[in-house]
C-alpha cells in the first residue's frame, strides 16, 4: 500500500471520528431538544384548554349570578314599591282619607253620618254647590270624558279594590274614631 493511501485512510477515518465525536452528540442533543419542545407544546396546549374550560365554566357562573342579581334588584325594588304604597296607605287611613275601606258592608248602617260614609253619599247631597264643569263640555268634572279615562279610571278601581282585599286581614271590629252617637 502506498503512503498517499494509508494516509487518505487515516484522514478518512479521523473525520469519522470528529464526525461521532462532535457531530453525533449535537444532533442527539438536538432531537432532544426538538421532543422535549414537542411535549411542551402539548402542554400548553393541555393548559390552555384547561383554562379555557375553566374561564368558560367561570363566565357561565358569572352570567347566572348576574341575573340572580338583577332578579334580586328587581325584587328589591318591588319591595320598595310595595314598601312606600303601604306608606301612602297607612298615611291615608291617618288623615282619614280611606275610612271608607274599614267598614264592611253589613256595617254601612252603624256608621251612617261618619267619615267613612260621607263617600257614599248621593252627589246632589253632599252640599249646595253643584259639581265643578269642565270648561269644554256640559258634564262635571268627576265624569270620564273619553274612553281613555274612562280605562283610567277602570284601572284605579280595579287597584283599589286589589288592595283592599289584601288589606281584609289588618281590619279590625275596633272603630276608628272616638266619637259616639
């Protein structure tokens, strides 16, 4: 064998050398690297549905506490309302403005001449003034002039007498008023 060749051939194989020695690890290192990139992209990918699913079942949650708290805010506000038509009531049967609605009707009798009845008195009776007329028409003015007050006072009558039924349970046989016949 000749010189050149024995040479080339340790070249040869001091090139594979470096290759397995360098070259190897580094691509080893490399794949690595590349699988462990992999299983973190996994991962997060894992992660992020997760908390997807969680901001999802969060949001759901959130949405349902809202409306239970504008149910409890309409609620509230109902409450209220009936809170302050009670007041008005009660401020009512204070003046005396709503006598009327504690006597029963078996009871119209005994409290003949009372604040309680002067409401049920006749029109023409109850002075000697005549009722006040309205400036464009020929009939009094406590007289509906069109079916819209007509359905307004409909709706008050209906009220009323909504109210006064839930009203029957704080009635009392006491009368209001000292005053005796």
């Amino acid at each position: 064998m000749s010189t050149g060749l024995i040479i080339a051939i340790v070249v040869v194989a001091l090139i594979l050398l470096a290759v397995f020695a360098f070259v190897l690890p580094r691509a080893r290192k490399q794949a690595q690297v590349r699988a462990r990139e992999r299983e973190l992209g996994q991962r997060r990918e894992r992660a992020a549905d997760e908390q997807r699913s969680e901001a999802e079942n969060r949001r759901r949650d959130a949405e349902m506490a809202e409306q239970k708290a504008r149910m409890a805010e309409t609620e509230a506000k109902r409450e209220h309302a009936e809170a302050e038509l009670r007041e008005q009531r009660a401020q009512m049967h204070e003046k005396g403005m709503a006598d009327h609605e504690l006597i029963d009707e078996n009871e119209r009798d005994r409290f003949a001449g009372t604040s309680a009845m002067r409401d049920d008195e006749p029109s023409d009776t109850r002075g000697d003034e005549p009722a006040p007329m309205r400036e464009d028409e020929d009939r009094p003015m406590h007289e509906p002039s069109s079916e819209y007050e007509h359905g307004r006072e409909d709706e008050a009558r209906e009220r009323e007498g909504r109210f006064a039924r839930d009203d029957e349970t704080a009635r009392t046989d006491e009368p209001t008023s000292t005053r005796r016949d």
